[in-house]
C-alpha cells in the first residue's frame, strides 16, 4: 500500500516535466520565428536543460499510463506555450 501513495506524485511529475518541455519549445518556435533572440537563447537553455533532466525517464518507466501522463502534460504544455508566446508578444 505505501507503493500508491507515490504512484500520483511520480506521475504529477511526468505531467510537468511534458508540459514544461513543450511549453518551451512553443514558446521558442514563436520566438524564432519573430526574431526574439534574447528570449530564444534563453529558453533555448532552458529546452536542453528540461531535455537532460527528461532523458532515461522512459528507461525507468514500467507503465503505459507514464507515458499517456507525459504526453498529456506535453500536449497541455503546447497549448500554454502558445498562450504565454501571445501574451509576451501579442496575437
């Protein structure tokens, strides 16, 4: 039983290490494509950084449920980086 209690935080966790990546590269996708160069490099940074942290995450994985919890937080982090690229630079 005490197994559970740490099922949903380590989930959490894969949710906002998706979002996060996604949110950043929707965020720079914008940025490059308007020429922000100081906001390029750094969240280019701040992508590698999320990247590194990220890699072996699927080799440690033992369910498809992770991986459905990545992707989601990954799909909602394209949404807000969207949202946050548009409310720094406008529509």
């Amino acid at each position: 039983m005490p197994k559970e209690r740490h099922v949903i935080p380590a989930r959490l966790i894969l949710f906002a290490r998706g979002f996060s990546l996604v949110t950043l590269v929707s965020l720079n996708t914008f940025q490059l494509a308007h020429a922000h160069y100081v906001g390029a490099f750094i969240v280019g940074f701040l992508i590698s950084a999320v990247w590194w942290q990220n890699t072996g995450m699927s080799a440690r994985s033992t369910s498809k449920i992770d991986g459905v919890c990545y992707a989601l937080g990954s799909a909602t982090g394209a949404v807000c980086g969207l949202a946050v690229a548009q409310s720094f630079y406008g529509p």
